[in-house]
C-alpha cells in the first residue's frame, strides 16, 4: 500500500507515517499502530514485531 493510501485510510500524516515506516520514530502512539494495522489488516505486533499479551 502506498504512503497516500495509508494516509487517505488512516487520517495519519504522510510525512509522519514516512518517519514511522523508515524506524525514525521508534514507539509510535499504540493508537497509531492499530490504526494503521487496521488498515493494512495485519495484527498490530506485524508491525512492532513485539508479540501482544
């Protein structure tokens, strides 16, 4: 999925997501992570790669 999609499905900054996606931001709000988890239908801990309780 593309930047502009992402940012069209979740509302998030493209530049913010940017950051996210290249690891120059490194904890995320955990509301960010399943909000573009959600978009990206994947479990959150697919992007983290921290497994969830």
């Amino acid at each position: 999925m593309s930047l502009r999609t992402l940012q069209a499905e979740t509302g998030l900054n493209r530049g913010y997501l940017s950051r996210v996606e290249r690891g120059l931001i490194r904890q995320p709000a955990p509301t960010t992570v399943l909000t573009v988890a959600s978009a990206l239908r994947v479990p959150p801990d697919a992007i983290t790669h921290e497994e969830t309780p």
